[in-house]
C-alpha cells in the first residue's frame, strides 16, 4: 500500500470515530446538566473540552498509536457524576435522590473539587495496578460484569431520557422519538446506496432533531455567542476553596465510589482492548494499557475532566475505514476540537427534546443487543430457562443490571464480580480439580499380547491416573487431599502425570506431598512421571527428595511400568518377549510364498542387544526393518525423549525412507533382545529390478499401514475432542 492511500485510511478513520463517538463526547454536559442542574452547564463544557481534546492527547503523547482510542463512555462518566453527587450531598442538606439535584454554586463546587481528589486517586490506583502487572488479571474479569454494569446505565439514561420527555411535553417526545427512529431507518438507507455509507447514524439523528426543534419550538433560537471555556473550572483551582475541616469527612465518604470508578475505567478499557483483539487480532499489552490509562485521566483529574476510556465504537469504525497510524488520532483530536467549536453555543441552548433524544441514543448504544433478543425470546416463548449453561450469563446479567438501577453501582460491580466467581467455580469445578482415570482411559504405548491386553482390559482399575497441569495453589489444595479417599480400593499402583505443573505455592506443594504419603501407606506403588519436565524448580526439588517412589521420564514410560505389576499379579502371567516368524511379517501380506522367500534371501539378518538403536534420529535412511522377536520403541530423540510408539514381531519400520528418501525423523531403539531382517536400499534396488510385482505389493502394504495410521490418529483427535466436550470423560486437573 503506497503512502498516499495509507494517509487517506489514517483520516477518514480519524473522522469516522470522531462522528460515530459524538454522542459521548457531548455526554457530560447532559449528564451534568440532567443530574447536577442548570448550574453545571458551565463545568460541563469545560469537562467536555477537557476530556474529548486534552486527554486524547496526552493519552497519545504517553503510548503513540494504538488500535484503542480513547473517549468518554457512559458507565465511567455516570460513575464519576454519582460521586459528585454523593459528596455536593454531604456537602449540604440536597438529598441525593432527585433527577436533578440543583445544587447551589457553593454545593457544585464544593462536590467537583472533592470528586476530583477521589477521580484522581481512582486514576493513580488504575496506573498502580497496571506498574505491578496486574493486567491480566483485570482482563479475567467475566463479560456479564462488564455487560450488567452497561444495561444498569443504559437503565439509567433511559429513565432520564422518559423523565425530560414526561416533564415537557409532545413537543419534546416528538424530537426524541424521531431521533430514535432516524437511528433504526438510516442503516437501511445506507444499505441501499452505498454513497451514504460514511455518514453515520448518529450524525443524521442529531440533524433531525435539530431540524425538528427548529420548525416545531417557535421559541428556539440559534445561539449568537461563541461558546468559551471556563478555566475557573479547572480541578487545581477548585480545590484551594475545600473547606478543610469536612474535607477527610467528604474522602471517606467518597472512597467506595472511587475503587468502583476505578474498576469502571478498567472494565470499559479492557471491553474496548477486548474486542479488538478478538474481532482484528490485534495485541494489547494490558498492563501498558492500565498504566497508560492511569497516566492520562490523572491529567483529567487534575484539569477538571471526566474518565476518559477505551471506547468501542470509536476504535472499530477507525478500524474498518483503515486507520492504522497515529494520523487516526491527530485527526480525531482535530475534528473533535473542530466539532466543539462549531457546536458549543448549541450545546448550552440544546433543546429539551433533543437532550432528551441524545439520552435515549445512547442508552440504545450501551444495552446488549444479546440481552434484549433474550428477553424478547422469553415473552414470546414464555420459557425462563435454557438448557446448558446459556442462561448463567445472562441471569448474572438481569441480576448486576437491576441492583445498579435500584441500587447503586457500587453494589451492582463488587456484587458482579462476587457471583460471576460464584458462577465460574461452581460451573468448573470438576475441570478446576483432579480426578483418578484408569487403564480404559490411558495405556502405554508398549505393545502387548492378546492375553495380555485382555488381562489389562479385565483390571484396568487396577492401576490409578492422575495427571495434574496448571497452578497447585490453594485453591485446589482441598481436593487434592481428597482423592487418596476416592482411588479405586482394587487399585495397586498410581501414577501421577506432574509434567505439565507450571507452579505451586505452599498449600499445593503440601496437598501434594500429604496425597503421596497417603497413597504409599496403603502400601501402593506409586510411579511420578515427567517430573523433569515439570516447570515449577519447588515441585522438583520436593518430589525429588521423597523416598519410595519410582520416577519416569513421561507418562507413558509409567504406565508401562504399572502395566507389568498388574501382569505380573494376574493368574495368567505376563506371556514373556513375543516372536514372529519373519514369513507372517505385515510388509510380506498378500505375497505368495516364492515371494516372500525371494525378499527374504535379499534381507540381512540383524541382532540388537536390549537399549541399542537400530538407527538414530538424524542419520541417513538405511532401508525397511522387519521384527522377528522382541520390542523395539520409536523416540522422538535421545534416551531422555518422549516415546511416540512401540512396534513388536510381525511389524516393520522405516518404511518412510522408501516414500521420500530423507533421514530418520526419530530414533529407534531396543527395549529388549531384537532379531529382525534389514531390507536396505540396495536389496530393495534389485527387488524392484527383478519382481517389480513384488515390490508393488510390498509399496501397497506400506501405503496400507500409512493409512491405517492416519485413520488411527483422526479416530484418538475425534475422541480426544468428545472427551473434552464431555465432563464425564475428561481428564480433569488442576489449574487456576
């Protein structure tokens, strides 16, 4: 892409979030003015200036570009405002719960100067959190909080909105719904031509409104003065006029609001990161993310600004029209500026109807579009609840949105947050904790007799799984010290998969230890696999000093080891080393008996002492072994590598040297005497020279096997995913 076309994408994404985000960037002088009264037109201009010019800006200034663009959003914004309110309450005899409060100057200012010691501390604590790397854990925080907490303030600014329309009459109603219906209709226009695409719903709805207030309200006029900026709102100059001795009484009482303003930002940002990531894979450093956060709103706060966010819309329509660079920003912040400018003296003699229009946009923009379908669902159907786990996040949903609504905000985050952890443990719970399997759910590569396998089928609760992944923290502690009550009492071995444990604290390490020692008391033989392997240097060290425990380099290694004690106490025994005559090898099948004798006087008889390797991974293709008698195991590398399989009399392999001629992909090794036959390049050379049919044969049993083990592996991938899909099944284990 040539530079000009580049520069092109940057502004018009520039432009496209600055119109589609207009109606928060106006957010808080509506807010203000509907919940603060009249008095607060002036601060809330100067907040709009603040936080859609200055902080945009410094939020540039500190990390450059970046796929999240900032703005006022709702939830933060009525957050902050419910603040104010609470302290211009305290700080007179004004109740808190009128629509609009009409404070005095002294009241309004007295609650802004303390609203913004609180937004600035709520701001610091945002920046700590993200300098100590709390990021991802923020980022954990389920949607339906994020989601009850949105649908509660969209509860809000509709009741708002219905509140402006009731209290002014038709005239007003009819401004607002037109605006509304200007929203729903101008989408399918914009389907219908596409030479309306760029023009945003929002902008048309505001223009209708503006129309409609101008031919219907007589009385409005088009304001004359320019609208400027009050700096004696500025959050530096009003905190000198703090009366000092309610000052501490105002903090305390404010300290809640400020850890759920905090959360609020957090949410929102993290909302806006989210999507991104999710919808344009993009990557966001979240702890940069916080930090950065926190960094410019404490510069609102100290100018006198409102939360300044992530924002959705804004960062996926600049997305979308193409806007990569840091021109998106620079020409956001310059449309937005502009936009003020032009509109300011018709924000502070905005129209009733219209204020109340803009209201019931955007409550149309915060409300999940999912909940309402839901709820229409419901009285269609007049069935409450699903089957599955669908319906968790959505009644987590109803329940966070109608305690912010009747309640507060306060209530309805730390409440969210509570019973979406609720919801989570006791949905995963079985996933979260471990649980014993047995030999019909795991078995060792080693390859086995018919006799043999069906002694194993027959006692497979005869050897315990447990394989552990993840964090051993106390969170899981208690339920591993209950599985030493829950092994299979027919049990006589266990082993315990510690390979993929990433770390423990102490009550993980010693819910460990205390389930060993439990298990080696009822005298049974316990085999710790892949502890080498484990990533936590504390597991190693402790599991490594603990006596009377065999260690395996994998999983599959003690499996094997367990396999042979059940063996060897069944009444039919272990069958010994198995043998096959070289004739009924799979690689001769279909041949006749001149054949195969002439392919066997090519071979070289070969004899391997048990741990030797008939060939190493790396070293060049030397021909097609056939086994005679003994085990042989195929390692991905040395003697410390994973066993991929193991092959017994009557099978053959290296046959992949005959399909693409490359050195050996793996090692092979002797894990007991071996006689086989070699059929090198040379022999197979003079075989396809004089029996090409033979050798055509010999190529269709191979390609037989190939596809015998590609079917094979699809069918372990296909159940592998069904057991995933199934609780029953799984192979659950501990992790945070």
């Amino acid at each position: 892409m040539n530079p000009i076309t580049i520069h092109r994408a940057d502004l018009r994404g520039g432009i496209e979030a600055s119109l589609r985000g207009i109606t928060t960037t106006v957010a808080p002088i509506l807010l203000f003015v509907s919940l603060l009264g009249t008095e607060s037109m002036a601060a809330g201009f100067w907040a709009t200036v603040i936080t859609a010019v200055l902080v945009p800006a410094v939020h540039l200034l500190f990390r450059s570009a970046s796929p999240v663009i900032p703005g006022a959003r709702m939830a933060s914004l009525a957050a902050y405002i419910g603040l104010v309110v609470v302290l211009s309450g305290a700080a007179g005899s004004t109740a808190g719960h009128a629509t609009a409060l009409n404070l005095t100057a002294e009241q309004l200012r007295t609650g802004l100067a303390a609203g913004s010691l609180m937004f600035m501390a709520a701001s610091a604590l945002v920046w700590l959190f993200g300098l100590l790397e709390f990021g991802n854990v923020f980022k954990m925080i389920p949607m339906p909080v994020t989601a009850g907490i949105s649908n509660g303030t969209a509860l809000l600014l509709l009741s708002l909105g219905v509140h402006k329309i009731t209290d002014n009459g038709r005239l007003a109603a009819v401004t607002a719904f037109a605006m509304v219906a200007c929203f729903f209709i101008w989408p399918s226009l914009q389907a219908w031509s596409k030479r309306l695409a760029f023009i945003p719903a929002v902008v048309i709805s505001l223009s209708a409104g503006l129309l409609i207030a101008m031919l219907l309200e007589p009385p409005f006029q088009p304001p004359t003065l320019r609208a400027v900026p009050d700096w004696a709102w500025m959050s530096v100059r009003l905190w000198p006029g703090l009366p000092q001795h309610e000052l501490m009484r105002l903090l305390q009482i404010g300290l809640p609001s400020t850890v759920t303003l905090a959360l609020v930002m957090i949410l929102e940002t993290f909302t806006a990161a989210n999507e991104m990531e999710q919808r344009f894979g993009t990557r966001i450093n979240p702890n940069r993310e916080l930090m950065v956060l926190g960094g410019s709103n404490m510069i609102s706060a100290l100018m006198g600004g409102v939360p300044c966010t992530g924002h959705n819309s804004r960062s996926i329509s600049s997305w979308l029209a193409g806007g990569r660079g840091v021109q998106v920003a620079l020409m956001g912040l310059l449309v937005t500026g502009l936009l003020l400018w032009l509109l300011g003296p018709w924000l502070l003699v905005l129209p009733v109807g219209m204020v109340a229009g803009l209201l019931l946009l955007q409550c149309l923009l915060m409300a999940e579009r999912e909940v309402i379908h839901r709820l229409l669902e419901i009285v269609r159907t007049r069935h409450w609840r699903r089957k599955g786990t669908s319906d968790l996040g959505f009644w987590t949903i109803i329940v966070i949105t109608v305690v912010e609504y009747f309640g507060s905000m306060i209530w309805a985050s730390f409440m969210g947050i509570g019973l979406s952890c609720l919801v989570i443990l006791r949905r995963v719970s079985g996933s979260l904790t471990a649980n014993w399997n047995y030999l019909d759910h795991h078995r060792s590569h080693r390859v086995r007799s018919c006799d043999e396998n069906n002694d194993l089928t027959q006692q497979f609760n005869r050897v315990g799984v447990l394989r552990l992944n993840g964090h051993l923290f106390f969170g899981n502690s208690i339920r591993l010290t209950q599985l030493a009550d829950e092994l299979n009492p027919h049990a006589i071995a266990v082993v315990i998969d510690v390979s993929q444990v990433r770390d423990v604290d102490p009550s993980g390490l010693n819910a460990l230890a205390w389930l060993i020692r439990a298990i080696a008391e009822r005298k049974l033989t316990i085999v710790l696999a892949g502890l080498s392997r484990t990533r936590s240097t504390e597991l190693h060290d402790a599991l490594q000093a603990m006596p009377g425990i065999h260690r395996c380099i994998d999983m599959d290694r003690g499996l094997e080891l367990c396999e042979d004690m059940v063996l060897r106490h069944s009444s039919s025994g272990s069958s010994g080393l198995l043998s096959k005559p070289l004739q009924e090898n799979s690689l001769l099948e279909d041949l006749t008996e001149r054949e195969r004798t002439v392919v066997l006087t090519l071979g070289k008889p070969r004899e391997i002492t048990e741990g030797a390797a008939l060939f190493f991974k790396g070293n060049a293709a030397d021909g097609v072994w056939l086994l005679e008698k003994g085990v042989v195991s195929i390692l991905s590398g040395g003697d410390e590598s994973t066993r991929l399989s193991t092959l017994g009399p009557g099978q053959f392999l290296g046959e992949m040297s005959l399909i693409d001629g490359k050195s050996r992909s793996a090692t092979a090794q002797a894990d007991s005497p071996v006689n086989a036959l070699l059929l090198d390049k040379q022999a197979l050379a003079t075989l396809t020279r004089r029996e090409p049919e033979t050798a055509l044969k010999i190529m269709r049993n191979i390609a037989k096997y190939l596809s015998y083990r590609v079917r094979s592996s699809s069918a372990l991938l296909a159940e592998k995913e069904t057991s995933e899909t199934t609780p029953d099944q799984t192979d659950h284990s501990p992790q945070t």
